[in-house]
C-alpha cells in the first residue's frame, strides 16, 4: 500500500500492511552459530520471525521493519544486520 505524506493507513490487521519495504538494514541468519533458542521469534516486535520444519528461525522479509532487536539479543550472535541493497 503507498501512503502520500500526511496520509493514515486504513484500519485493519497488521498483518494485512506488509512494511519491509521502508526497511534500511535486514537481519541475515546464520543457522550455522544459531542454537535455536527462539529468543528472536520472543522478541521481534513484528512477530515476523517464524520456526521452519528444522527448528531455525527466519524472518518474513515482507513485514521486517528492520529494528535490530533480534541481532541485539541473540546471545550466539548468530544474526547480523546488513543493510538493505534497492
């Protein structure tokens, strides 16, 4: 959905607005160093990391904002921010 400057969004599920496309920096995954401790599915704000068949965590790229919050808390470090290429 494009929004002019000064526009609200319509009402709705959030899930419905997918805004990955403003993001600056994306988080990568390494599933290598990643110890599947869930804590960035916990504390991603968007709720757009999910578990896969393995038990790995991914983000759904389409409603990543691109915070940071999931690379600051993993204690692996097994995410790191890069910034987005458009």
């Amino acid at each position: 959905m494009a929004l002019a400057v000064g526009c609200r969004a319509r009402p709705g599920k959030s899930g419905d607005n997918k805004t990955g496309s403003w993001r600056v920096f994306k988080p990568i995954f390494d599933h290598e160093k990643c110890s599947k401790c869930s804590m960035c599915q916990t504390l991603c704000p968007e709720g757009c990391v999910h578990e896969d068949e393995e038990g790995f965590f991914d983000p759904d790229y389409s409603f990543c904002k691109g915070c940071g919050i999931c690379a600051a808390e993993c204690p692996k470090e097994a995410i790191t921010m890069k910034q987005e290429e458009k």
